[in-house]
C-alpha cells in the first residue's frame, strides 16, 4: 500500500506500507521525515505528522495519550496525528501526509 509523504523540505515522497505496520514505521526511514526517537511509545511527539483532511475520519480515534502530547506541540493544528499511534489498514492505502516541523 502506497502512502504520500510531504517531507519537511516540501518534497513529495513516497511510502511502501504494509497493513498491521505503524504509519510511522512505515515512513520513518524517508529522508526529511519523522524523527520518532522514542521508537513508538507515545512518549516524544517526533512522529507528528498533518494528515489530509479526507484521509482523517478514517483514522483510530485521538486516546488520551496521544492527545496529550499533541496537546504540547507548539505546532498542533486540527488535523495533526502522531503517526505511531496509527496502524496502517488496508483502507488507508494512499494517505497522504506533511511531516510536521521539528520542535
Ligand atoms: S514515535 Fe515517539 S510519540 Fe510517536
């Protein structure tokens, strides 16, 4: 499954994904993409990514984990995710995403 990935120079990059990955695992390896230093735990919010708005009713619900460190982004606007907390499924092939800035 494809997914594509605006990266933070503003290229258009993209992404091979499998259903069950991560988003992020899926795209952490681009270059200019999401840094993800806590490796998924919900932790760090280098994984924040803008998620196209047509593509975000499709998404697990926020929990209140990722709702809270989305909460301490400078950066948050309505349509930001952490892209750990989201499992790639075959309904989501082509989603198509910004990396969000480094904080
Ligand atoms: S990788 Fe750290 S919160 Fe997503």
């Amino acid at each position: 499954m494809r997914i594509i990935v605006t990266d933070r120079e503003g290229s258009v990059q993209e992404a091979e994904g499998e259903p069950g990955l991560k988003l992020m695992e899926a795209i952490r390896d681009l270059d200019d993409s999401v840094d993800a230093i806590c490796g998924g735990l919900c932790s760090c919010a280098t994984c924040h990514v803008y998620v196209d708005g047509e593509w975000l009713g499709r998404l697990p619900a926020i929990e209140d984990d990722e709702e809270e460190l989305l909460d301490s982004l400078e950066n948050r606007q309505s349509n930001s995710r952490l892209s750990c907390q989201i499992e790639l499924t075959p309904e989501l092939d082509g989603i198509t995403l910004t990396v969000g800035p480094e904080e």
